[in-house]
C-alpha cells in the first residue's frame, strides 16, 4: 500500500501554523498458517509558516518512521487475537528543541464478528 497525504494547520499563531506531506508505504502479508504481519516506512516534511519566536527563521521539521506488527490468529486471548506494533521515529528540526527520537510499541486486541 502506498500512503500519501497533504497536511495543513491554521492555529491562529502563524509561529505554529504549518503545511506539509507525508508519504510512505505498507507492505503487509497473511500465511496459510495464520501469521500476518508488516512492515512500513514515511517520511514527512511540516513547514512552519512565520518566524519561530527567539529565532529570525521559520521552524521546519522532518521525520522519518519506520513501523512493524505480527499476530497469529491461533493465538487468542479470550477469543481476540493480539497485535503487537512498534514504531521508531526520528524527527530533525532547524529548532533543536524539537529533535527527538523515539520507539513506541504497543499491543492491540482484535476480536472478529
């Protein structure tokens, strides 16, 4: 799957107003056995649109992700099949303040009907 979007925020102080894209892609797949799982990766691009306060230049942050999950559906929990996902994100900004990296993970139960 390919992911593609357009984004734009007015918060009434242009210093945090911004335009930007996100593009990316997921490849998931489903065995004959029951494992499903997949893997993707964005990138993004904000543009902020007025003067960051303290500095003489507009904030611009990009980011990178890089994500994955895995379930097996002969592995249930009362009767809901758990997902676990993890994402690591690495943002950039020409405001150091907003650089960070990060790993998040979490667990999801799905139940089908």
């Amino acid at each position: 799957t390919v992911l593609g979007a357009l984004s734009t925020a007015n918060l009434g102080n242009d210093s945090y107003s911004y335009s930007g894209y996100t593009l990316g892609g997921v490849y998931a797949r489903t065995h004959a056995n029951g494992l499903s799982w997949s893997v993707g990766y964005s990138t993004s691009l904000r543009d902020y649109d007025d003067l960051f306060p303290l500095f003489s230049h507009a904030r611009r942050d990009t980011s990178k992700t890089v994500s994955a999950s895995i379930s097996h559906k002969q592995i249930q929990i009362n009767g809901m099949i758990p997902r676990l996902s993890c994402a690591s994100k690495q943002q950039t900004s020409n405001i150091a303040l907003y650089d960070y990296s990060s790993i998040d993970c979490s667990i999801k139960l799905q139940f089908d009907f």
